[in-house]
C-alpha cells in the first residue's frame, strides 16, 4: 500500500463519486481515512478479510448512508486484490 493520499472512486446510487484517502499505519495493522462530506471516516481490516467503518456514536455529525460505507469498503477489498 502507498502512504501518499489518494482518490477513491465509488459509483453510488448512479453518482459517481471520488473520495479523498490516505493509509495510516495503525500498530501492527493499518486504517485507511476517507474524507466524506468534510469528515474523516477510518475503514480497519476485519477478520473475513474486508474492511468496517469506524464511527463514533457521540460524534454530532449527521449519520451517513450505510450502504454507501458499505460500498467504499467493497472498493477498498478490490483495490487490496
């Protein structure tokens, strides 16, 4: 993996969309931060070899479309392919 930003390129609900990345080094692992709508959301490797957002549920920012997290994580097991 490269630890310069990138762009994350999700077709969702027909809108195509980039979405600002970066790989973070995390102890033994890593997180990937993805910048939506102006907040940081870190996607960590999860043990079926895919990848779950974090989100911190005392956060106050407005809760964001589930699917379209899901499809972020499905592009960033295919990128890891």
């Amino acid at each position: 993996m490269m630890n310069e930003p990138f762009l994350i390129p999700i077709v969702f609900e027909e809108v195509t969309y980039e979405f600002k990345a970066r790989f973070e080094r995390w102890g033994y692992s890593h997180r990937i931060a993805v910048l939506i709508d102006e907040i940081t959301y870190n996607f960590e490797p999860d043990e079926e070899g895919g990848y779950r957002a974090l989100v911190n549920p005392e956060s106050p920012v407005p809760l964001l479309n589930i699917k379209l997290l899901r499809a972020i994580s499905e592009k960033l097991i295919a990128l890891n392919n």
